[in-house]
C-alpha cells in the first residue's frame, strides 16, 4: 500500500470516529478509495457492484420480531429502505441500531455484503468454516464480527494479494469498517495476550472454534476440540462462558464426534490463562508431550475398537452411571452391546473431514407473521440455547451449575445384535480427540460399566493351567477333542431347524474341591477366551428375568466366543414337578433358549440326580469327578511347593 493510500486511511478512520461519536455516520465518504473508472460507470453496474456503502438505521417499530430499517435518523417512522433497488447497488450496507443502553445513540448492528467481488473474497477468508454460501444474495454479518477477528490477519494478507482493483478497492472498504469497528478490541487482546492473561469479557478472543483445548479432568490430561463458544446467563443470575466442544468416540459401528459443554464462570479482574480449568491447548507449557501421551492413548483406543470386541485385564476405577467401583479383573470392552442392553444411548456426530468445522451463523431475523405474545424483537434472552438431547454436560467440580437441560430422552436401543462395521477416517493426526473412557462388561462385578482406557491391559494367559489339572489323562483328551470339534465345525454343523444344535455342552458333577470350576477356568486359559461364570442369583427367580437375563448372556457369550460357565445349575434345572409352576417355567425357558446356543457351556453339580431329566438329553459330555485320594492331594501340594 502506498503512503498516499495510507494517509487517505487514516483520515477516514478519524472521519469515522467524528461521525460515530454524532450517530450521523455517513459511510459514503468510505468511497474515496475507488477508482475514477468505477465511478464513471456506476449507473451501469449491477447488484452490489457499486464501491459504495449504504447506511440505514433502526427506524420505529412496525411489527414484534423485525427491525425497521430506514434510511434517515429516525424521527417518525419511515419506510424500510433496505428492499428498495437503489440499496442493492451497493457493495455493502451498513446497519445502525438504536443503542438501548448508555453511550452513543446509534451503534453498529450489522453489515451487509451484496458485492460479488467480496463474496469471493470472503468464501476465501472463511474456507475452514461451515455455515456460509457465498453465492446468496446477500450475506449477513452482525457485531461484534468475532470471525473477522480471529481471521484479520488472513484477512489482511488476502486483501494484499488481490490483482483486480475493483475487487481490491471493495475489499478495503469492507477492511476499513471492520477495522474500526475491531481496532480497540485487537489492540486490548495483543496487550492482554502478551502479558499470558485474560479478563472475563474478553476470554472468546483467544478460544477461536476450530481450535483445541486443553483440561486436565479426572485426573488425566485430555484435548477437545472447540466448536463454538457463548456468553450466557444461569437462573441464579451467574454469569458464565460456555464451550461447546467434541472428542472422537465409537458406538460400536464406527467411529464419530461426541459433544461436551464446559462453562467458565464470571471472575474479576485480569487471570493467567493457564490457571483457567480450560484454556487452548496452545498455551500449554508441555504441550508436545501432552499430545504424544494423549496420541498414544488414541492409538490403543483405536486399537480396541478395531474388532467387534476387545478381552483385556483392568485393574482401577470404572463408571457404572453416577457411581464409581475399584475393580481387578477382566473385562471387554464392546461399545455396541453396552448400548444393547443398558439405557444408555450414545449418539455420535458422523464422522468425516467436515464434522469438526465451525459453524458460522449468518441467517438474519426473519419475520414471524404472527409472532406470539411477548417475543422480544430481534433481542436474544438471558439464557443459552441448550445443546441437543442425548448429549453428556460436564460442569466444572466446586463450581454452581448453569441452568439445567431439560430431562433427556433415553432411547433404549433393542436387544438385537448390532452388526459391526468398521469405518476408515480416524488417522493419526485426530487420535489425540480419542474419549479416555470406553463401555463394555466388567465380570468381576457382573455390570455393564464405563472403564478408562489407560487402565486396559494385555491378559497375561496360563497357558499350562490345563496340562496342569490333576484330571485323568483320557479325560483331558476326550475335552480336548470336543471343544476342537466344535471350534472347527461350528459353522457347518446345523440340526434340521436352522440355528439349532450348534452349541456343545458339557456337565461336571461331582463333590465340592474335586476341581469342576478349575477345570473350566483352565480351559478358558488354553482358548484364550473370556470366562463368563453366571450363578443362579444373577439370573434372577422369576421366569421372565431369568429369560430376560439369560437372553443376554447367551448373546453375549456367542458374540466374544465366550467359556459359559453355570456353576451349581441344580438350583434352577431341579426337577419339574406339578406344584410348582414357576419353577417349571424357568427350566422350560433354560431349555428353549439353549436349544439355539452355539458357543460352549460347562455346568457344574455336586446334586446330579436333582438335574431335570429333559436337560440331561441337551448334554453332549458328562465327567463325573470322583473324591480327591491322598495320591492327587499330594500331586496338588507339590504344584505350589
């Protein structure tokens, strides 16, 4: 730019500061930087193709949800100036409301952009942004234009960059009333970003959308990125920041953007970022090493969820609803059979480049026919719009909550097996989003819960525990062979009905500390699979949850190619008998739905006579383990000396 171009700027940017402290801002003295060319030929130009700036301003009130805007100062109510044809000869209109509270009569509200040139220039400076279409008519900005703040320095370079002078001359007429309109706001947030502070009201200057953002929570380090942000009110009067930010999550069918909401609330005075709960990850001291740690982390979440389900050891805190349990056991982690058969319904933005873009919000106040009673015109209310139902908020601990949502709808997802799909897109430039948290089945404690996923581990297998059972020899092999037979045919083998007969069941019976259980956990451990060990009490004693109960155990089971073990089954397989119906019902139930069972199940008893006759048919291998002598006593002590 030369100093000619310079020293014209300068004059007008005092121009605009007379005209705004008076309130009759006339924005047609912008024009002094367009060519002679363009004004020769502006009575031959099109819409918005005039180097000019249009100014109208809030006139009186013709209907509740509009503004009136007129072209002089209102002083009684004149016509809306905004739909005639003279106005979109202008390449901007600029906007002036009545300003309701103290300070200078008439401030900015919006500017309007009908140049061609500046809507390409604009599709341009907002490439990263969803929201916008710049091949409307008209598009809408309204103050504080916190976009054009967070882009000015793009914008200034674009602005450089521009060959034709009809485009650039718009552009810096556009520049020069944004400038002065963001000129103190950049100048204080330099200042403020210089010195690493920030105050209460100027805290959306260094959250940009699009941008991520570090909080240590739970006692972990982890990284959202930011979607959009807003100043909001609580019903208590508390004032507070809310961010409205995403982590990459999985249902089980694929991988998507789960939402979050975190609130900043009102402080006094100057605070260094760092010490907010929640500050842009860029501010962060060690924040390269934060990230390896957190892409490590989504690496082994995006390990796990790369399979329908994933077997692991898990030794700390896991989340069943609002309650926390200190667990050590195994666990699986699937998602998708967690949303099954809890209440809880994750529900995931679908996941692809664009999802993680941020919004601009562009549309103007349209006009309501018929506007109910008591709709502020134009004016937003004390409180946030609420994020969408089904969505987690996350408050900050110590901190009043802000208005509650309303009551969320739960949708109940059915107990049908959800197919797994495994979806491509989550590369290594994303995996620091990854949830520290995955949903699956804790067996130490029989619950569908939510565990941390830095306290999953590879299972360190006994893979001699088998070989080591003191077990006849003919009897290991006769285990072996079955369980072989079934592994390898499982999938051919089908009885006249389809679905049935596909599952092989072996029954144990013998005293107490024979070794029934051991046997099955040893298997467990040769397979390398899950161990699921039921008992009576979790079944339930009525005949429909033990149907209910049992459903999902089978289907879980079949899913994970699970050991299915039902120790002490004479509690609920006793013998039908004509005075008691209920009891009848629940081994007629066990029957039925074991008949269609295709994984492998081991019972256990030390009362076999007490097992219903028609089970007993089901059974396809029964060991009877005899009373331990001192010669397998013996063997058993010299294992562990």
């Amino acid at each position: 730019m030369s100093d000619d171009e310079s020293s014209v700027e300068d004059s007008q940017d005092q121009q605009l500061d007379i005209m705004a402290e008076i309130s009759t801002a006339d924005w047609s003295d912008l024009t002094s930087d367009a060519s002679s060319t363009e004004d020769e030929d502006q009575g031959n130009e099109g819409s918005g193709q005039v180097c000019d700036v249009k100014t109208l301003y809030e006139g009186e009130t013709k209907c509740n949800c509009c503004i009136n805007w007129v072209e002089e100062l209102p002083q009684d109510i004149g016509s809306s100036a905004e739909s005639e044809a003279e106005s979109t000869r202008h390449a901007l209109l600029v906007r002036m409301r009545r300003n309701h509270g103290d300070g200078k009569p008439m401030v900015l509200h919006s500017i309007v952009v009908q140049s061609s040139h500046l809507k390409s220039i604009l599709g341009e400076l907002f490439r990263e942004y969803s929201g916008i279409t710049t091949t409307l008519k008209k598009l809408i900005f309204k103050a504080p234009f916190h976009y054009f703040f967070y882009e000015w320095n793009r914008l200034e370079r674009i602005i450089s960059e521009i060959q034709d002078p009809v485009g650039k001359s718009h552009a810096r007429l556009m520049k020069r009333i944004l400038r002065r309109e963001l000129r103190e706001t950049i100048s204080l947030s330099l200042d403020l970003n210089q010195n690493g502070v920030i105050t209460y009201d100027y805290l959306w200057t260094i959250f940009k959308p699009g941008i991520d953002i570090y909080i240590f929570e739970d006692g972990y380090d982890r990284i959202y990125r930011l979607q959009k942000t807003l100043y909001a009110s609580g019903l208590g009067g508390s004032q507070y920041f809310q961010l409205v930010v995403n982590e990459i999550d999985c249902d089980g069918e694929g991988f998507g953007y789960q939402t979050k909401v975190f609130p900043i609330f009102n402080f006094p005075g100057t605070k260094p970022v760092q010490d907010l709960d929640i500050f842009p990850a860029s501010y962060h001291p060690r924040l390269n090493e934060v990230k390896d740690t957190l892409r490590k982390r989504g690496k082994l979440f995006r390990y796990i969820h790369s399979r329908p389900y994933y077997y692991g050891a898990y030794r700390g805190i896991v989340l069943e609803g609002k309650h926390k349990r200190n667990v050590d056991g195994r666990v699986v982690v699937d998602p998708s059979s967690h949303a099954n058969f809890t209440e809880e319904c994750v529900d995931l933005t679908p996941f692809d480049s664009g999802s993680l873009k941020p919004t601009m919000e562009l549309s103007d106040q349209a006009h309501i026919a018929h506007p109910p009673p008591g709709l502020n015109r134009g004016r937003p209310g004390p409180y946030p719009p609420l994020p969408p139902l089904g969505q987690p908020q996350h408050w900050m601990p110590g901190m009043p909550p802000p208005p509650p949502p309303p009551p969320p709808v739960i949708v109940k997802k059915g107990r049908s097996q959800v197919k797994y799909s495994k979806q491509p897109g989550l590369t290594d430039d994303l995996v620091h989003l990854c949830s520290a948290y995955v949903r699956g089945y804790c067996f130490k404690i029989k619950k569908w819960v939510t565990f941390h996923i830095e306290n999953i581990k590879e299972i360190q297998w006994h893979d001699g525990a088998f070989d080591s059972l003191v077990l006849a020899e003919d009897y290991k092999r006769l285990i072996n062979a079955l369980l072989s037979g079934h592994i390898d045919n499982k999938d051919r083998f089908d009885d006249v009905i389809e679905g049935k007969g596909q599952g092989v069941s072996i029954l144990l019976e013998g005293p107490a500390g024979a070794g029934k259980t051991l046997t099955v956990e040893a298997v467990s451990e040769k397979l390398r699979r899950p161990l699921y060990a039921m008992g009576a009490g979790e079944l339930g004693a009525t005949p429909e949850s033990v149907e209910d109960n049992l459903h999902m155990i089978l289907e879980v089971a079949a899913k994970w190619d699970a050991v299915l073990l039902f120790d002490e089954c004479d509690v609920l397989l006793a013998e039908r008998s004509a005075h008691n119906l209920g009891r009848n019902s629940i081994v007629a139930t066990f029957l039925r739905l074991l008949e269609y069972y295709r994984g492998m199940l081991f019972l256990t008893t030390n009362r076999v006579e007490a097992v219903d006759s028609a089970f007993k048919s089901r059974i396809h291998l029964t060991i009877k383990y005899p009373h331990l002598n001192a010669a397998a006593r013996r063997q058993i002590w010299e294992r562990f000396v």
